[in-house]
C-alpha cells in the first residue's frame, strides 16, 4: 500500500512572503535625486511661466493700445505717435506675403516628398534631395534674404521687383520675398507630407497595383486624399514661421511703411512693389527701428501673436482630427 | 505642350518630371553657396582670405568708412576686422546654448517622466507655443521690458560712469542678448529631447526598474545615457539657430561692434555686443556701397558654411541612434 499509494506532491518550497510592491516614493529617495527631482519641476514651472508671462504681458499690452481704428487706416510718416496712422498695411502685406509663400512651397514640398518615398530611385540622390531640405531647414533666414536678394538683382530678372528711376535693379517686392520665404516654409510642409506617406501601409499600395493601377494612379487617387491632413497640418506649420519672418522681409520687402506700387498695373504692380509686414513694422516700431512707436509695436505685436496662436491652434485640431480618424 | 501633361502619366514620365522639381533642392544649394561666394569673393581676397575674422580696430567705423568708398572701391577699401562681431556669435550662441542643454534636458524629462497628466497636458503646448512665437516678439519684449528692468534696477550709475568714456550702458546688452536668445532656443532642444526619450524601448526602463532603480535613476542612467546622440543633436541644431538669429539680437544685444572683456568681472554682462546675423540686417541699407556688399556676403559665406557643417553634425550626432534602430 505503501509503495503504490498515491503521494501527494511535495509542497513547493515555500517562498518567503514577497513584500507589498511599494510605492516608488520620493520620499525614500536619495538627497541628490531629489534635487534632481525639484529641479526636473521647477524647469517645467519655469517653462509654463515664461510662456504664461509672454503671453498674458503680450495680451494685456495689446488690448490696451489695439482699436479697431488702428487696423483699418493705413501707416503714415510722421514723428509724433499719433500721427503714424495704423497697421491696415503690414497685415495685407503679411497676408499677401504669406499666400505667396505657401502658394509655392507647397506644390512644391508634396512632389518632392512623393518622389522621395514613393520611387527615391536612383537612391543616393533621393538621400541627397532629402538631405538638402534638411540643409535648407538649417540655414538662417537672413542668410536665405541675402542670397534672395543676389538673384533677383540680376537684370534677367528686373521684371519682377522694384526698379530704382535710374534702371539699377533692386530686387526688392513681394514676388522675391514671397519666393525666398517659399524656401522657408518647404522643409516643413515636406517633413509633414513625407510622414504621412511613409505612414501608410504598404498593402495599400500593392492592393492598388495589383487592380493594376500605375504608380502614378495610385499616388494621384489612393495616396494623395489620404495625406490631406498633413498636407494641411505642415502648411499650417509653414505659414506660421512665414508670417513670424522677419530678416527676409527687411532684406527683400523693403520694410517700406505703405505697400509702394510698381507700374500701375493694380494687381501685378502691387505684387512687383514693396511693402511690410507684421513683423518688419514691429521691428521698426520698436527703440531698435527708426520710427519710436512702442505702443503701435505692441498693438502689432499682438495681432502677429493672434495670427501666430491661431494657426498653432490649427495644427492642433488637424493633428487631433487625424488621430480619431486613425482610432 | 499643356495637352501634353494633361495626358495621364506614364510612370516614365512621372519618375523624371517629380524627380526634376526634387532635384530642384540641390540646385539651389549649389546656388546659394556659388552666389553667395562670388559676392564675398572682392572682400576676401582683399583681407587675405580669413585674417578679416581677426582683431583689429573698430569694426563699426571700418564699416561706416566703407560706405564712403565709391563705386569702384580699391582693395585697400575693403580692410575689415570683424572679430567683435565674430565674437559676439560665439559668445551669444555658446553660453545660451550650454544653459539651454541644462535645462532642456531637465525640462524633457520632467515631461516624459515626472509631470502628471494634467501638467503635461499644460505644459507640452506651452513649449510648442514658445516655438512658434515670431522671433520679433522676443525682441520686443526684450527691448521694452527686459532691457530697462536691467538698465534701471541691476546696473548701478556708479557702475554706468565708470565706463562711460568706452560704452554706454542701457540695458541692452550680452545678458540681455543671452537670456532672450534661450528662450527662444530651448523649446526647439526640448522637442528634440522629448521625442528621443520617448522612443526609448519600454524594456529598457523596465529593466533598470526591475533591477531596483528608482524612477529617476532609470529615466538618468538608462534614458537619458540611450539619447545622449538625440541631446547632442539638440545641441547641434540649436546652435544654428542661434547663428542665424538676427532680428531679435539686433534688438537686445545693444547694436555695437563691441568685444567685452571677461577682466571688467560684473559689467561685462551689460556691455553691447553684436553678433554677425544682427549686423546683416543691420547694414542692409548701406548695401549700395560694393565694399559693405562684398562684407556682408562675406559675413553670409560664413554662416552659411557654419550651418552646413552644423547639419552634418547634427546627421552624425544622430547615427548612433539610427544603428540601435530608434527613429528619431
């Protein structure tokens, strides 16, 4: 009985009781992390004030010297404050700035992006053409206005800027702006686009070519409508950093205070003439520029500041959009 | 011709016409160095290629003389020593990047790591805001509320006569220069750093955890060791920002080719500066004079070749992590 009775199994080795998983408090860390600790937070506060302050400061000024006569009369010369008229001039140059821009760098930016996710062939160069944008993306603005200003003072190219009386050529208008400040907002309208491509799964692709579908078909009808939203998001991105330019707008718009007709072709003389936008008026606003208007710099500033919440406020909704899409 | 491309595409044809627009990058990089260079080309040979970065004079009144010099200037017009401005780069760009790491670094992993929920949820669009707030803002509140709080409340008048024969002390100057120029660069790093820590593996944390680190131990000695490529890129990138950052500076830093000496101790911090991108735009208007041109294409050149060796740096500081196949 002894032999073939059932043995019950040998309890396993009792472990010794695991304590309660406690909390990582810290409270029981060492002195030096939690210095570290603090200071991991009092970073953090510290960015939140620093945004907090500017734009509460910002808003507080702007509200204070912003009426609705500022933004509707045009900016004149004068010495006293009260005699320089309003801003309704760098808010149409910063809006016909900005269409240009994007306008350009948007097309732009999509083809480039296509080519280099859906063919890249021959690969080295497709790795060059990306990392040229990532050299574009690099470069200072100012250096990017200076270079403008070299190319569109070659004669061939006097048609499209501001003529000096004496026919010297003096590259200056809203085309060379806006086409140099196309450089500026390509890189990220061209990081966006190549995201949402390379996001979208390959069976989509090879569904669309096996109903025997070109390349191109697909790009055009399966691959494009998908990428809209980022396409959108990476414009939003691209007018932001056009509309807060500054150094191009000083080189290659003249900064002039009224936005100054070349010819008088209403709307091709206008594009060829010179002007100023938000940022150039703030600037000359400003103790640093010539015309000392610290209230008109705020109140610009403010609208500038507007512009620039809103369209960060865009990028927000469409990158929230795309995400429920996806969900 | 139009009917022609409005014919459906063959692939051919799609491969060369997209490619075409692509390559339209890299011509214009080609461009942009060649023209830039060809109008820097008079200045440099006139100053023996690189001595016009060195000491010498005062750079302001060798600029100011340039605009006298004529429509056909000789090369002994061009004399140029621009160590003040080059100086101002360096030291604008060097110190605030080094206080923006510091507290990049700090800030990413408070938001990766230790800000609840809810704090996050503030602060992580408090830094893309400081990223998108225009560059002239900055200025603006540098000049109309930074500058005057130093100039009437940290510099004391003592401090102002003592050196009034030499500079003049407003406000505006390297500590203001510096502290708006990290502001506006550490949300750029701090992006950066965010996006490497969070791309760490999950299973690397857990490890160090597993092992009995505590929550800052892991996020310090695993997550911030795996992204030190991902920090010196931040580093490298912000850096090029801080080049090329004229409008701003030219605000803040006080707008005089002026090379501060460290030996003056306090009032260093308040004497004016003014880094190379501030006096492009700055001497814009004086263009009509070759020799000034010629500068300021030189002063590009060297940015922009600063940039270029910037983005390489940044590609190279980044391989590392490419290798351990995290995308960052």
């Amino acid at each position: 009985m002894a032999a073939t009775a059932y043995e019950a199994p040998p309890p396993p080795p009792s472990a010794p009781p695991r304590p309660a998983p406690r909390r990582d408090a810290v409270r029981t860390w060492k002195w030096s992390h939690r210095l570290a600790f603090g200071t991991c937070w009092a970073c953090g506060i510290a960015l939140g004030l620093v945004c907090a302050a500017i734009v509460v400061y910002m808003g507080v000024r702007g509200v204070q010297y912003l009426n609705p006569r500022l933004l509707f009369t045009r900016p004149q010369p004068g010495l006293a404050q009260s005699t320089t008229g309003g801003i309704l001039d760098p808010i149409v140059g910063t809006v016909i700035l900005t269409i240009i821009g994007i306008a350009i760098a948007v097309p732009l930016a999509v083809v480039a992006a296509v080519w280099v996710v859906e063919y890249g062939r021959p690969a080295p160069l497709a790795r060059a053409v990306e990392s040229g944008i990532e050299v574009v993306a690099g470069t200072p603005d100012i250096v990017i206005a200076i270079f403008g200003l070299a190319i569109f003072q070659l004669p061939i190219l006097a048609p499209v800027s501001f003529t000096a009386s004496g026919g010297g050529v003096f590259g200056r208008s809203f085309l060379a702006a806006g086409s140099m400040m196309s450089l500026i907002a390509l890189p990220l309208v061209f990081g966006a686009v190549r995201e949402g491509l390379t996001a979208i799964p390959a069976h989509v692709r090879e569904a669309s070519w096996a109903l025997g579908k070109t390349r191109v078909c697909t790009i055009r009808e399966i691959l494009l409508p998908q990428v809209r939203h980022n396409v959108a998001t990476g414009a939003a991105l691209g007018m932001g950093r056009i509309v807060g330019d500054t150094a191009v707008v000083v080189v290659l718009l003249g900064a002039t205070l009224q936005i100054e007709r070349q010819g008088s072709v209403p709307i091709l003389g206008d594009l060829r003439g010179t002007g100023s936008t938000l940022t150039s008026y703030v600037y000359n606003a400003s103790p640093a520029g010539e015309g000392n208007a610290p209230q008109k710099a705020y109140a610009a500033a403010f609208v500038l500041l507007l512009i620039v919440l809103f369209l960060n406020f865009a990028v927000d909704l469409l990158g929230r959009r795309r995400k429920e899409t996806r969900a | 011709m139009l009917a022609r491309l409005r014919q459906p595409w063959t692939d051919r044809q799609a491969t060369w016409r997209l490619g075409a627009v692509a390559c339209l990058v890299l011509l214009l990089i080609t461009l942009m160095v060649v023209f830039v260079t060809v109008r820097a080309w008079p200045m440099l040979r006139a100053n023996g290629w690189v001595s016009w970065l060195g000491p010498g004079g005062s750079v302001d009144d060798q600029l100011g003389r340039m605009i006298k010099t004529g429509q056909d200037p000789p090369d002994a017009a061009y004399h140029l020593r621009a160590w003040p401005l080059v100086y101002g780069t360096l030291l604008t760009t060097g110190v605030s990047v080094l206080i923006g790491l510091v507290f990049s670094v700090f800030s990413a992993i408070f938001i990766v790591e230790f800000a609840p929920a809810r704090v996050r949820a503030v602060v992580v669009p408090a830094v893309r805001l400081l990223a998108a707030v225009p560059s002239v803002i900055y200025g603006l509140v540098g000049i109309l509320v930074l500058a005057p709080f130093v100039g009437n409340h940290l510099i004391s008048p003592g401090r102002k006569t003592s050196v009034q024969n030499v500079v003049q002390l407003d406000g505006t100057g390297v500590l203001v220069a510096i502290v708006v120029l990290t502001v506006m660069i550490v949300p750029i790093m701090i992006a950066i750093v965010v996006d490497a820590l969070r791309a760490i593996p999950p299973a690397w944390t857990e490890g160090a955890a597993a092992l009995g680190a505590n929550r800052w131990e892991t996020i310090w000695t695993v997550g911030v060791r795996a992204a030190r490529p991902a920090i010196v890129a931040a580093a490298v990138l912000a850096c090029a920002r801080a080049l090329g950052e004229a409008v701003a500076l030219s605000m803040v830093s006080g707008s005089r080719g002026f090379s501060p000496n460290p030996v003056d101790g306090v009032t260093y911090l308040f004497e004016p500066i003014r880094p190379l991108a501030a006096s492009m735009v700055e001497n814009v208007d004086a263009m009509n004079a070759p020799a000034v041109k010629s500068s300021i294409y030189a002063f590009a050149l060297l940015l922009l070749l600063s940039s270029l060796a910037l983005s390489i740096g940044g590609y190279l500081a980044k391989l590392p992590l490419r290798r351990q196949g995290l995308r960052v």
